[in-house]
C-alpha cells in the first residue's frame, strides 16, 4: 500500500540579493552579526506584518536580560527545532 502524500507548505522565500536590497542602509544582515543573510530571516521577510513581528520577538526572546543563559537559549531553540524535523 502507498504511504499517502504529504503536503508541505509553500511560501517564496526572498533571494539573499532581493532582501538586501530591503534593508535600510549600514543595516546588519542578521541579528547574529553573520554576513549572510539566514533562510528564516529572509522567510520572515516574506510577510510585511507577520516578519518585523517575529524578528522583534526573537530579539526579546534570544538578546534581552532574562532567566536562561545565551548559551541555554540556543540550546533550547536547537533542540526545539531538531524535535520539530525544522530546516532552519
């Protein structure tokens, strides 16, 4: 018997160049100080509302003062993602 199909959902995910180009200038690329511009952050960039919303969420979340470590943040996000079968 044929497993049944599964449908994954599908949004366009802006270019490296196409979301450079929407950043203010002098802005950093990511939140992490990378030089390239992740996949999530450029999926986050794909909704106008839903995307700043997000990033200022994991700022709070990953940057603020608060009860975890940086260290135990990170940990917990990877573990969270990798539980969840997530590519970013």
């Amino acid at each position: 018997m044929n497993e049944p199909s599964v449908r994954e959902a599908w949004v366009r995910i802006p270019s490296e160049e196409e979301r450079r180009s929407q950043l203010p200038p002098g802005a950093p690329a990511s939140a992490y100080g990378f030089e390239f511009i992740p996949a999530m952050a450029r999926l986050q960039a794909a909704h106008d509302k839903i995307g700043p919303a997000l990033g200022a969420l994991l700022k709070q979340i990953m940057f603020e003062p608060g009860n975890l470590s940086r260290q135990e943040r990170e940990m917990v996000a990877a573990v969270a993602s990798a539980a969840q079968d997530c590519h970013y």
